[in-house]
C-alpha cells in the first residue's frame, strides 16, 4: 500500500513537471534570441516569434517621427542626464494607440557605435505629439509644411521626416527650419533644463534621426525603431528584408536623413562617401552612417578689447627718438579710429596695433599729426 503511494506521488509530481515544461515555451517566445553582427546577445522580434507575428507586420506612409537627442558638439557623444525625445506626427498607427508601443529604449545613434546590442522593452514608450508643439513665424502664426517634395499645399505642423516613397519624401530644409524655430528651441532646452541661449552657445549639438512605425494589426500592438535599429534588426534575423522590398528598407528609410559633410571627425560619413546600387545601400551602412541629421552652432567670436594700449615714439626736431611712451586708446566699437599722438615732449608717430599684441611702429617720417590706423 505505501509502495502505491510513493508511486502515485512520483507520477504526479511527474505531471507538474511536464505541465511547467509545456509552459516555458510559451514564457520565453516575446522575442528569439540571434546573434548580432558583433557576436552579442540580444532578444529580437523575429518571424518565429508569435508576439509580432512577421507576416502581419504593416506599414503606411502616415506616420512617422524622429529621435531628438542633445550632444557634445565636439564629440557627438549624448549629453549625459539629458533625456532623449521622440517626436512623433501621430497618436495612433492603423487605429493602434501609440501607448500601446515596443521600442528598441531611447539610444542615439552615437551610442550604438559604442554597443550595438538592442534592448526590447515592451511597454514605457513616452513620445512628444509634435502638431502640439508648433513652429511659428515672425507674425506668431503657425508653420505648416509640405508632405513630400510632389505633395502639393503645406497642411503638416510636423514635416515628415522618413521617406516612404519618391513623392512622399523628406525635404530636410523643412525638417531643419522646424527644429531650429526659436519656439521648437525653447521647448528642447525647457525639457533639458537649460536655456535656449546656452543651448546655441556652441558646445552642444543636435542629433536627429526618423523613427519608423511599423504596426501589427493582428495583436493591436506598435514597434517603433530608428534607421539604425532597423539595420540592427535585420542583421540579427532578417525580418525586415523578408517583410518590405529593398527599395524601402534599405532605399527610401536610410536616404530619409544623410549628412552633406563629415559629422563629428570622421564619426559619421557623408553621402557622398557612402556606394549605393541603384539607390539600394548596404545594411552595414544604414547602421553606422545614414538616418541621421545633425544641428549645430558655432561658438560665439571673442569680441575684440575695446581699450587698447598705443605705443608710440617721440622724436626731436632732428629726428632722433627721445622716448618711448604708452597710451590707453578706446576704440569703443570701432575698428578703426583716429588716434592723435600728445606733442608735449616732442614730434610724435602713432604706432600701428594689432589688438591687444606687440605694437607695429611706423617710420618717424611719417606725418606728425594724427593718424588713423585699422586694426590688424
């Protein structure tokens, strides 16, 4: 009778074993788990994942947003304790709330150079609704943008800033008119803590990058990704390439921001450095150097001193140097302003300056009187 018992207790714990193995599958398929292009570990929404579903993944040309992180002018490196923000045109994506949005975390592209491993979280996304915060003109009337190249009248608040086809397009001037508005600009440094004037001051710089919403209707949920994570994503287990033509993924969404020049050094290529088939770019590429924009501003010129030394000689009657004297000359704001020599002690010769540096002298044969001279 006890050997029953036994028995019949193995058999059930046997059977809790088994139901909690049948289970785990079902704990752990949120996201599979690839290797990256650098040998890293990371969990990744794939097709045989049946959270997001591949074939069910969907895109429209209504939508879209872009990372909006501050750095170091110098370096491109992310301002640390300044948080980054993700403008989007849209509160919903095919009738799906954008609170209901997977992301990647708020990371600039800086920072995957540094580590490209991404991070899925399902829930927390924050974004700034940007038709709520508008560009103004002079008169204190809203901006409004085009949307695309070929899109006819300006009805946008928010420019579009992700390519989707070759009419609906980004103008980047438009992109960068919205995002250097003084009203935009105050609104950046309030959610950074700074003043706008210290914001322009030089030291730092804006990196901007579009945000592509991709939508999967079946389960009424959202993953918003950069360019640069898209091509993190394919590189892990190609469920982008196996849902959009090339033409998209790797055409129009990396072209939707490029640098004309060199960003930070030789951090960031310019288009011109990148290679293309037809208009298809490499994986690779949209990674390190494309979905990107930067804004910048030079640093302020150190004003010249308004209140210089002149030095000047002084000369008898045989032209021979009796001495050497100094005089506090303001120039106000001028560059160049008539200076007249005392005469108390002989013929003197204004000298020649160069701001605030050794003074040039001129001849002794030059006129006695006053003189003007441009500073150098």
């Amino acid at each position: 009778m006890q050997s029953k018992q036994k028995t019949h207790i193995w058999l059930s714990l046997i059977s809790v074993l088994m139901a909690l193995l049948m289970c785990i599958p079902l704990a752990v398929t949120s996201f599979v788990y690839a290797e990256d292009y650098n040998g890293k570990k990371g969990p990744i929404p794939g097709d045989s994942d049946s959270k997001f579903p591949g074939n069910g993944c969907k895109l429209t040309g209504g939508e879209w947003g872009a990372r909006v992180t501050l750095v170091y002018a110098d370096t491109g490196n992310p301002v640390s304790g300044k948080k980054i923000l993700d403008f989007s045109n849209t509160k919903t994506v095919n009738s799906i709330s954008l609170n209901n949005t997977s992301h990647f975390g708020k990371v600039c592209k800086s920072d995957y150079r540094n580590d490209p491993t991404l991070d899925p979280q399902d829930d927390g996304y924050k974004y700034v609704y940007a038709p709520d915060i508008k560009a103004l003109d002079s008169s204190g009337n809203a901006k409004k943008y085009k949307n695309g190249l070929n899109a006819g009248t300006a009805t946008l608040y928010f420019p579009r800033t992700l390519n989707y086809s070759a009419n609906l397009s980004v103008i980047i001037e438009d992109v960068k008119d919205y995002f250097t508005n003084y009203y935009v600009l105050q609104f950046l440094a309030g959610q950074w803590n700074m003043s706008k004037s210290d914001l322009e001051s030089g030291k730092y710089s804006i990196i901007l990058e579009p945000i592509i919403y991709f939508s999967y209707p079946s389960i009424g949920r959202i993953f918003a990704a950069t360019v640069t994570e898209v091509a993190l994503w394919q590189l892990n287990n190609s469920h982008i390439s196996a849902r959009f033509k090339a033409a998209e993924c790797r055409g129009f969404w990396p072209s939707s921001m490029v640098l004309e020049n060199w960003g930070f050094g030789t951090k960031f290529k310019p288009i011109s450095q990148i290679s293309n088939s037809s208009g298809i770019y490499s994986w690779t590429d949209m990674r390190d150097h494309m979905g990107i924009n930067i804004i910048s501003w030079d640093a302020p010129s150190t004003p010249p001193p308004t209140t210089i030394k002149v030095y000047y000689h002084l000369y008898n009657s045989s032209d021979v140097q009796t001495s050497l004297k100094t005089s506090t000359f303001d120039l106000g704001t001028s560059s160049t302003k008539q200076f007249t020599p005392s005469t108390a002690y002989g013929t003197p010769v204004a000298a020649c300056v160069r701001n605030n540096a050794i003074p040039l002298f001129v001849s002794p044969h030059f006129p006695p009187t006053a003189v003007s001279r441009t500073l150098l």
